[in-house]
C-alpha cells in the first residue's frame, strides 16, 4: 500500500481506501456469519482476528470518516 506524503501527513491514495473500505466490509460480513464470537475454538479465533482486523481497517480509515 502507497502512502502519499503532504506536509509530514499521510494519506492514503484512492485506491488504497476504497480496498480498505472493501477489506472492512468483507470481515464485518465473515464476522456476522460466524456468530461474533463463534461456537468453537477455531471460530473463536476467527472472531479474534477479524475484530483485530477490522479495527486496524478503522484505524487507518480514521482520517476519512467513516
């Protein structure tokens, strides 16, 4: 992923949000489909790590407003 600099800031391109708007969207998705916290082990972890991933997406789409 590109970053563009302007003035000591970082910004993402357009291309570079619209795939972590689709990121977000596709674990929020796998998230409700799972339960939220899922029934076993293994979905329990997934939960983990999409609720992990989704907050890294937010936090990068931040400056954005989401």
């Amino acid at each position: 992923m590109k970053y563009q600099y302007h003035k000591n800031i970082a910004h993402l391109s357009e291309h570079d949000r619209r795939n972590l708007q689709e990121e977000l969207h596709y674990l929020q998705m796998r998230l409700r489909q799972i339960g939220y916290n899922g029934d076993c082990a293994y979905e329990k972890k997934l939960a983990g790590y999409y609720n992990n991933a989704i907050l890294r997406c937010r936090e990068k789409l931040s400056p954005f407003c989401l």
